[in-house]
C-alpha cells in the first residue's frame, strides 16, 4: 500500500522504487504537508520490518492525521485533494487484500500466520476431512514467482495400509529454484550468517555451502551478498537445504511445506516422465544470469548434467514437474500422533512405491530441494 500511495502522488515508481523490498521516498518533499505525508511513506515501505507500519490500520490513522488541518503554508484545498486520494488507495488496497484471501487461500486476520520453525504448534493434518467442492482457480501466482497448482481432493493410502482424505490444496509446479533461493538469502541476509560454509538462520542450519558436485558449487556468498556461481545453474532446483531452510523459505512467502498426504496425492495425477536430455546450460531462464552481475561462468562444466532444471520435467496429470526426481522436505504425522519433518522420494523402480524417512531439520543432502504448498480455503472463507 505504501508503494501505491508513492505511485499516486508521484506518477510513477522511479528507479529502485520498484523493487518489492526497497523503501520509498519522495522526491520532492518541500512543503510541511509533502514531509509528513513522504515520512508516512517510508514507514509504509521501510525494509527492516520492525520499523515499518504494523498494520493497515496505523497506516490509515496516519494518513488520517495528516489530512487534519494542522499543517500552516499548505493549502487545505490540495491536503484535502492528496489525503482523500491517499485513503482512496489504502480502502482499494483494503477490497484487493479481501478479494486475494478470500480466493487464494491468503491467511485471513483470522488465520494466524504460519511459524517460520517446526514445531508441536504447526502440526500437520493429513486425516483432515475433505472440504466442499468451490469454484477455485486451477492456477495462482505467489510472489517468488511460483506456480501452484490446485490439486483436488480426494483418499491416499499411506505406510501400513491406513487411508486418509487429503482436502483440496496448491503446491508448487516445481522444487523451489537455485535462483528463487539466492533472492530469498539476500532478501533477508540482515538476519542470518554464514558460518564454516553453512547459511544460518534464527541459529539454525539452513543451507550448505559448497560443491553438489565435483566442479559444481552452485551458491557463493561473496561481497555480503549470495550469488550463482555458474547463472546457467539458476533454473536448477536447489538441493543442500535443511528443513529449517525450507520451512523459513516457506513462511516468508506465506506459504508452508506439504504434508506427506498431499505429496502422495500429488503423485496420484501419474508418473513425472524422465526429463529430457539436457546440454549443458540449456533450460536456465536466461533472464536470471543478469541478475547476479560478477558471477563466474566457467567455460565449460562437465558435471552439471547431474541434475536438471525444475522445468525440463514433463508435466503429470495435475500439471507438476519432477516429483520423482530427487526428494523432497515434507510434514507429517508420526504414529503416535506427533509432527515430524521427513524426506519423501518416488520410487526408485518404475511401479515401486513413493518412501519417506523422518529425518532430523538440520540436516541436508545433495539430492533433497523442496516445494512449497498454500492450503485451499474452505466454503464460507
């Protein structure tokens, strides 16, 4: 809303501006009504998150209080005019924000926001009783720039035979990328470290530095900032993350891990195909290379045909790619009732069943990446 409220008065987002987590601020505020109402702007779109606006509500008081004639030199006339037009975008703001809970599953002023760590308290509901159906759309856009899919619900029968409902859910098209990785590091590198090679978070493991492979080293942390070493690997799904790294990733994006249930009825829509064969370089987003300037890009990798990009997989039936290529952090319930975090995998044979193992959050492999999943609302929310 504060960048709304920059573009209206302004006329356009200028350079720098525009970019999700860069503050706002007026160019020009030379008047004592234009240095309140740029004050209110920066505070609106501050980047360290303890000092932004904590709520609409503060943000609408403010603005509110600007308006009151209480400014001398500016006339009352255009504070009338810039603050009417100031609410205007917070009350249209206030009607998108509805809208978006209300059909895509965005937590509510109801719903309380997901922990960035597992624990007891974000216990996993596989056995959840199938919700109504609903017109819900087939396809929505996070703001890491991820796909999710709908996947309707429907029975999945788990280790031991028992069979439980799986409600209706989204979960990403693909595993979360190398490049969606590095942007989600450096979005939040103020509140992290990196320690003997390994990234750190709230204390905690997140991701591990270093070499997947011989000769290929996806992620560097050089100059106070996370790059891509080699940018044709930036459409590749990032492996070495722990699942306290993927619950955080996760739940900045509003989003959380799967349940074990949802990834096996995410398996139902059939077998993901074998990938295609891929050159080396071929299926990064060309675009991505240029947003990590100073990169090394090694003339020639022989080993990074090890593991392909999130989007070379065929799609299955309900449109996802590479369930069974690698595994994958999930959540699920152990026998006697408790929240674990587990890696699941397809099987290793072509008919042979999917497998999960509880493992413990901090630990990390070169072959498990992660996806995210965004519950779907329930009839009446």
């Amino acid at each position: 809303l504060g960048k709304i409220l920059y573009h209206a008065v302004v006329g356009k987002l200028g350079k720098g501006t525009m970019y999700p987590l860069k503050t706002a601020q007026l160019p020009e505020a030379d008047t004592p009504f234009l240095k309140g109402l740029d004050r209110i702007i920066r505070q609106a779109t501050a980047e360290d998150r303890s000092k932004r606006l904590a709520s609409v509500k503060a943000l609408r008081e403010a603005v509110r209080g600007l308006v009151a004639p209480t400014e001398a030199g500016t006339s009352r006339r255009r504070r009338v005019v810039i603050g009417s037009m100031a609410l205007a975008v917070i009350m249209a703001g206030l009607l998108t924000a509805g809208i978006l809970y209300h059909y895509l599953g965005m937590p509510g002023p109801d719903q309380p926001r997901p922990a960035e760590r597992p624990g007891p308290a974000a216990r996993p509901t596989e056995g959840a009783p199938v919700a109504p159906t609903g017109p819900w759309p087939s396809l929505i856009k996070a703001a890491d720039g991820a796909e999710l899919r709908l996947i309707p619900a429907g029975r999945v029968k788990l280790k031991g035979g028992r069979t439980v409902s799986v409600p209706r859910f989204y979960l990403d098209e693909t595993k979360v990328t190398i490049h969606q990785y590095v942007e989600f590091l450096n979005a939040v590198r103020r509140r992290i470290k990196v320690e003997d090679g390994v990234v750190k978070g709230n204390g905690r493991a997140w991701l591990h530095l270093g070499e997947l492979r011989p000769g290929v080293e996806p992620i560097i942390f050089q100059g106070g900032r996370f790059r891509i070493k080699d940018p044709r690997l930036a459409a590749h799904p990032v492996y070495r993350v722990t699942a306290y790294g993927a619950t955080a990733y996760a739940a900045h994006f509003r989003r959380r891990l799967p349940t074990r249930g949802e990834w096996l009825r995410a398996m139902a829509g059939a077998r993901s195909p074998t990938a295609q064969p891929t050159r080396p370089g071929q299926g990064a987003a060309p675009h991505m290379s240029g947003m990590h300037p100073g990169a090394a890009r090694p003339k020639k990798t022989p080993a990074i045909n090890a593991f392909q990009p999130a989007g070379r997989y065929k799609p299955n039936a309900f449109g996802l790619r590479g369930l069974e290529a690698g595994g994958e952090w999930v959540a699920m319930v152990t026998g006697k009732g408790g929240a674990a975090l587990a890696v699941i995998q397809g099987g290793q044979k072509p008919g042979s069943p999917p497998t999960a193992s509880i493992r413990q959050p901090w630990q990390a492999f070169g072959w498990v990446g992660f996806r995210c999943a965004r519950s779907a609302p329930r009839r009446g929310r």
